[in-house]
C-alpha cells in the first residue's frame, strides 16, 4: 500500500465538508465508495458507516478486524481567514517533509485514518482476515457516533483506532472526559453619557489540542482576557458591552476579544494599562507562545452593555476557574492524569453568556471531582451549570494479542521498539470497551501536530512507516 494512494484519498476528502455534526456528504462519500468497490456495507441511524471487506483465501478462519476512524474534523481557522468549512475545500501546502493547512485546521485528525482504511479496502494485494472499516461521526463534539453504536454493528475481535498522532508510539489507554458548561443570564443596560469604546484583543496564541497539549504551557485567551478585565476593574470602572473567546470545547483558546465602554477620562490608562499588560504576558510566553499579543483600539460605540452585577460575577469566575493540568500521574512519567480546559466563552442568545469548559482524567472519581471544582466556582458567581458529553476513558491491557503483534510488527520492520503509552486525549476506544466487552484494542498513527488550531500538519515521513505497520499487523494477527 502506497504512501501516495493514501495521500489522494485524502485529497479527496479535504474537498467534501465534515464538519461534527454536518457530516452528510463524507457519509455519502463513503457509501459510495462500497459500492464503486463492491463491498459490502451498513449504515446506522447516528451516521455510523462500516465498510466490510472479505478475507483473503486461507485467512476466512480468522477473527475479523476492525479499522476505525472518525468522519468528522474541528473546523478552527484564523480570524482573518475567510475559509467557509460548510463549502469550501481545505487549502494545504507542502513544505519541508510536511503537509500544512496555513489558516485552517488540515483534518489529519482524522481524515488520514479514513484515508488509510480506504486504501486497505480498495488494495487487492493485502493478505487479511475480514476487515471490518468502522467510520464514526461527531468524535470531536462528544463521541456521538461511537456512544450510539449497538451490539452487532460490527462482529471484530481486535480493533485498531487510527486516531493517534505520534508515530512510533502505540496507546492502549486513554482519559475520560466530562463538558461542564455555565450559563449566565444578563440585562441589557443603556449606555449613556460620553463613554469612549475600546476593543481589548487577545490573539497569536497557538491553541491546540485539549488534551495532548494541554501540559505545554500554552496560552488560553480567554484566560488571559480575564486575567486582563480583572486587573483593569481594579483600575478603572467599565461597561462590558461585548465578549467572545474561544471556540470547540476540546480545543485551547487561541483568540478573545471584549467591548468595554469607559469614561473619556479613563482612555489613557486603559491603553497604557494592556500595553503593559501585553509585555507581561509576552515575557511569560516569550518562549511556547512568540506570536502571543494584548491589544486595544477604539472601536464603534454600542448602545449598550450587560449589567454590572453580572458583569462583575463573570469576570470573577473567568478569572478564577481553574484552566490547565491538575494532576500528574502517580504510575507514569510524565503522564497527565487530570485537566480541565476553559474552552470558550460565547453570548450566545440574547440574554444569556454561554461559557464551555471540558475535564479529563484517566481516574474517575478525579474527573468528577474536576467538574465539580468548575462547577463550584460558577455556582458562586451565579451561574446555571450543567454537565454533559461524558463518555468513559480506556483501561490498558498490556497482555492484549493485538498489543504483541502491533510491537512485534514494529520490531520486525523498523528494528526497535515502540514505545506503548496511555494518552490524555479522549479516544472512542473506552465507548467500543463498554459496547462490545472483550474487544482488544490499540491505537496508532502517524506523527500529526497542531490538531484543532490553523497550521495543523502532518509529517508525511510518518505516513509511510504508518502505512507498513498497519498492512503488517493485519497480516500477520492470528
């Protein structure tokens, strides 16, 4: 299997829109391949498609595996791009040995797994048991697909996620993850008198993955714009008009702005006040963070702001939810065990302040606890809480006949051992344990950074040793 037959089905794939919850013409798509390639297909009421391609003569006694990736991709772009995901094909470059998408999200996440189950189906020269192509939707808004998948669906006794991003590593675990979310409800104010309106922006943070990077001390914009509105309260009274930060819950803040209204007298040092707010932070970031800016400029005048009661709780809660690594694992180097992510914070509807924030943890009674931490501070501030898109993490099986093959697959081609990990990242893995018991499972890919941020990329060097692994263990499992 070709490293460049993988590579244009994913050509074809970053032309179709995938975005979680409009996933319509990928699951169209993939349909139709099963047809154009004569295999046999299902399809379940949550958009779930799997593909099934028979055994190779004098493999049809062994147990089927399933290959599982999901159809759907974050849609982040930069605030200056004017992509439209729900039309608009993915622009990428290649550069340097990677392929890059420079303003949006590439959707290598997971688009490249789809790509290589496509491929393997289409290949008439692998020698396999059945396999079982299994294609989920709404991973990234909560793992839908995969919570409404039901016994039978597939019949496979090893399964092999594709949705990995670091080759030469296979995972057999992963965190559970639970969305909390705070709704704040406000009354409009009239503004009056001579106020001057600043913009307050907080931009060029990386952003990136929830979960895989949430230990690399990158900045959260909305953290920081709370950080930001909070000092400046202390400074100068203001009318919040507007605020925005923030976008997918599993993915870190790169951008957020605020609207404030202040006295004339009070402009100056305000401005003075976020220019040395901008140093401050730049120091502090000046190392993961290079393109990290605080800025405000004047803006139109609004008629009015949200009253200062809430104003003031939601300042407070902002800046004072926890964001970030909370605990590091007691069993593994360098693991993180829990986090909890401040996600975005939206005016959703008129009247009401939406603020999404997601915890994770590979222990449940610590993800809990993170959720109820969250939910505390903004039950103080006064705030509707709710909890929701729980879904369960994946405990390792080191002893797994899939585990063995998959390192000695890796051993026999490329001569050294992978390393076999845990991740922090939520995979669909702990939904097929619950759905389907006994199912052994791993989990590989290859070497993507930048998930859920624009210049997400892929190494392409990685695609091929990818490639050969996944053909080796189908071929050689028992």
């Amino acid at each position: 299997m070709e490293t460049s037959t993988i590579l244009s089905y994913f050509d074809e794939i970053c032309k179709i829109p995938r975005e979680s919850g409009h996933e319509e013409q990928i699951i169209e798509y993939l349909c139709n391949f099963a047809i154009k390639h004569n295999l046999e297909y299902k399809k379940d009421d949550a958009g779930n498609v799997v593909i099934i391609k028979k055994a190779s003569k004098g493999k049809e006694h062994l147990p089927a595996i399933v290959l599982q990736s999901h159809s759907d991709m974050v849609c982040e772009k930069n605030s200056s791009s004017k992509h439209d995901f729900s039309k608009d094909p993915i622009k990428y470059i290649i550069e340097n040995g990677w392929m890059i998408a420079p303003d949006t999200t590439l959707g290598a996440d997971c688009g490249i797994g789809v790509a290589a189950q496509l491929a393997i189906l289409a290949d008439q020269t692998i020698n396999a048991p059945v396999i079982e192509a299994l294609f989920t939707t709404e991973e990234e808004t909560g793992l839908t697909g995969a919570k409404s998948l039901k016994p039978g669906f597939i019949s496979g006794k090893y399964l092999i996620n594709l949705d990995s991003e670091d080759e030469g590593e296979i995972f057999i675990g992963c965190a559970g993850g639970i969305d909390t979310t705070a709704r704040f409800r406000y009354n409009s104010e009239t503004i009056s008198g001579k106020r001057e309106f600043l913009k307050l922006d907080i931009k060029g943070a990386t952003g990136g993955h929830s979960g895989d990077d949430i230990n690399k001390n990158r900045a959260n914009a909305v953290q920081l714009l709370a950080r930001a509105l909070y000092s400046l309260k202390k400074l100068t009274d203001f009318s919040l008009c507007e605020i925005d930060g923030g976008n997918k819950r599993n993915a870190i803040a790169r951008e957020a702005f605020a609207i404030i209204a202040i006295d004339k007298s009070n402009l100056q040092k305000s401005i003075e006040f976020i220019e040395i707010f901008n140093k401050d932070i730049k120091q502090e970031y000046n190392i993961t963070e290079p393109q990290l800016t605080a800025l405000a400029t004047a803006t139109f005048p609004r008629e009015s702001s949200i009253d200062s009661g809430t104003t003031d709780n939601l300042i407070l809660a902002l800046n004072g939810v926890p964001h970030g690594v909370l605990a590091m694992s007691q069993d593994i180097k360098d693991f993180v065990e829990t986090s909890t992510n401040l996600a975005s914070v939206k005016m959703s509807e008129p009247g009401i302040i939406t603020v999404c924030t997601s915890q994770r943890s590979s222990i449940n009674s610590a993800r809990y606890n993170a959720a109820n931490r969250i939910e505390s501070v903004f039950i103080l501030a006064g705030a509707e809480v709710s909890h929701e898109s729980e879904y369960p993490g994946w405990k390792p099986n080191p002893n797994s006949q899939l585990l063995k093959t998959g390192v000695a697959s890796y051993v026999s081609l490329f001569g050294t051992e992978p390393l076999v990990k845990a991740i922090h990242a939520g995979l669909e893995c702990g939904m097929f344990e619950a759905i389907y018991p006994g199912i052994e499972m791993i989990s590989f890919g290859p070497t993507l950074r930048g998930v859920h941020a624009p210049g997400e990329r892929l190494e392409i060097a990685s695609l091929e040793k990818f490639a050969k692994l996944l053909v080796h263990i189908i071929e050689n499992i028992k």
